[in-house]
C-alpha cells in the first residue's frame, strides 16, 4: 500500500475567530453583541450576556482559543459541527506549536 504524504501547509491556518466573523457573523449580519445575545440563550442564561461577549471578543480576536464547551454553544447557533470549529483551533495550535520548535532549532 502506497504512503500518501500531504504537501506541508505554507501559510498559518486561519483562526476559527477569524472564519466565525468573517463568514457567519458578517455575512449574516450579525454584530458581536447580538451574536452574545444568542450564545447566552443557548446556555439558558447560566453563562451571562456579558461574559459571552467578552468570550466571543476573545475568540475573534485570538486572545482565546476556541474551547470545547464554545463550539457546542457556537454550532447549536449556526447549525454547524462542533468538531469543525475544534479541528479549525486544532491546526492553529499545531501550526504554532511548529514554529515554536523551528525557530528554536
């Protein structure tokens, strides 16, 4: 059986921020804050509006990385996967974690 061996990425991978903004929350017209909004619904209001804005913010800005328990909460919203949001963060980490170790070498 043949090895199949993938072309190594040249660029980083884009955040799972930057694609929720650009892609679900521009494009449907969402702001930041309505988009809380919804993410606190979802939680039954145990997690606060202001607590989801401060998170969302974070994610979409890099501050944060997109947890587990945020992907749930983010795909029950846009009707998404939550492992495709985990799998976005997954080769952000990795491509990070690589070029930590490159530079250091």
């Amino acid at each position: 059986m043949a090895t199949l061996k993938r072309n190594e990425i040249k660029r980083r991978p884009t955040p799972p921020g930057e694609i929720l903004q650009r892609i679900y929350l521009d494009e449907n017209g969402y702001t930041q804050a309505e988009f809380a909004t919804l993410l606190a619904k979802v939680t039954k209001n145990k997690v606060k509006e202001s607590t989801m804005k401060t998170r969302l913010n974070s994610v979409i800005n890099e501050k944060r990385a997109m947890t587990a328990e945020f992907a749930i909460y983010v795909s029950e919203i846009l009707g998404t996967n939550p492992k495709m949001w985990l799998n976005l963060q997954s080769a952000v980490d990795l491509w990070d974690a690589k070029e930590i170790i490159r530079k250091a070498s």
